[in-house]
C-alpha cells in the first residue's frame, strides 16, 4: 500500500493540526499514513553529519521508508514552525543523499486565525521547490477558524471540511500515482 509519512508542524498534545491531519487520514483509505514524532528530531548540527544521532537516523528511514509526504502544519509568526523547519534540515541532509529528495508531497495548514496559515502554507513550498519534491498545487487546504471545527472531545464536527479533506485525500492519492508512473517512465 502506498505510504505516507505525516510531518505534523505543532507539538501541542491538542493541535488542531494533528486533528485535521488524523481526520485526512481516515477519510482517505487507499493510503497508509504513519505519523512522525519530529518532536523527536534533534537540532541540526552541521558537525554532527559525519557521526548522526540515533535519532536523526531513525527519522531519515521513516521518510526513505514513505512514497510521499504530507505536511499539516500550523503558522507561527507568519512562518513554518522551528520544529518542523529543523525536521525537513534533518531531513535534508547527507548533502545529496537527502531522504526528501522526489517525494510527492501535499501541505494543509490550519490555524485559528482566519487565513488559514497561508504564510506558513508558502514559506514551506519555497523549501520543497529547492528539495525537489514535487508538491500537490490543487486544491490547496488553508484552513482558518479551527477552533469552531471540532467538538469537546476533539472530533472533527464540520461536514464542510470532512467533505473538502475527502476531495483533498483523493486528489492527494491521485498526484502520488502519477508521480510514481513518471519515475517509471523516466527509469
Ligand atoms: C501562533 N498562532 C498564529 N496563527 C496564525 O494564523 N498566524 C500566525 O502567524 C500565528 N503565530 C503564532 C505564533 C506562535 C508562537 C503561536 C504559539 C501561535 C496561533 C496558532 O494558529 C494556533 O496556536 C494554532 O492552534 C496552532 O496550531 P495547532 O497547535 O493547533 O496545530
């Protein structure tokens, strides 16, 4: 089954970017999602390429392991979080063995605030444009009001939203399958 690793761009036990992410998940059945702690991942430090930590290592198998990459993340300060910038560094690095490098991805951001994280949402395509991965351009998912979104128990209550991650999910797998069959092609 075609998998995807999920890059969640808040550590926030609550984050309702998490939730959306999850609710994608569940609304997309032909792909597997696995969820990658990046609260994990060290800061990257240039000196420590020639001998990474366990932790980087174990980071960079579960992109290498993935098809593709979805990244739900909040925007902080108009940007993409630390947290998740220093993740996709880690990720970045060896220099040309980069584990990101050709990897369809797809971006939702989600934010309380009304522009659903736009800043963060394109702070981000600029990196993967230089990593070469290959990013879903439509739809795109800018998700404002999350607080409005969810009921108490964090469940996702918005039919609207359910039904557009549902179009997002479909298209998602879509843009994976004609990315593999273009490497094919190429090979
Ligand atoms: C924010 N928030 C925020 N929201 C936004 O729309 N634009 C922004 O630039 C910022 N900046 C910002 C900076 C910092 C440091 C924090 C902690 C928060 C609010 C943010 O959207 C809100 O906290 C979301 O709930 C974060 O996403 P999660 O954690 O719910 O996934």
């Amino acid at each position: 089954m075609t998998k995807v690793a999920v890059l969640v761009g808040s550590l926030r036990k609550d984050s309702f970017n998490r939730k959306i992410a999850k609710a994608l998940a569940a609304l997309t059945p032909g792909l597997e999602f696995d969820f990658v702690d990046i609260g994990a991942v060290s800061h990257y430090n240039q000196d420590l390429d020639t001998n990474p930590p366990a932790d980087w290592v174990s980071f960079r198998k579960h992109i290498a392991d993935a098809d593709a990459v979805l990244f739900a993340t909040a925007e902080y300060n108009r940007s993409v979080p630390g947290v998740l910038k220093n993740a996709i560094d880690v990720a970045s690095r060896p220099y040309g063995q980069g584990a990101l490098n050709g990897k369809p991805a797809a971006i939702i951001s989600t934010s309380i605030g009304a522009i659903g994280g736009f800043g963060s949402n394109h702070h981000l395509r600029q990196s993967l444009a230089f990593l070469n991965m290959p990013v879903m351009g439509q739809p795109e998912a800018y998700i404002g009001g999350a607080a409005g979104l969810f009921d108490e128990a964090g469940n996702l209550i918005s039919q609207g939203t359910k039904d557009f991650l549902a179009t997002f999910g479909k298209a998602f797998e879509q843009h994976i399958a004609l990315h593999a069959e273009d490497k094919q092609a190429a090979a």
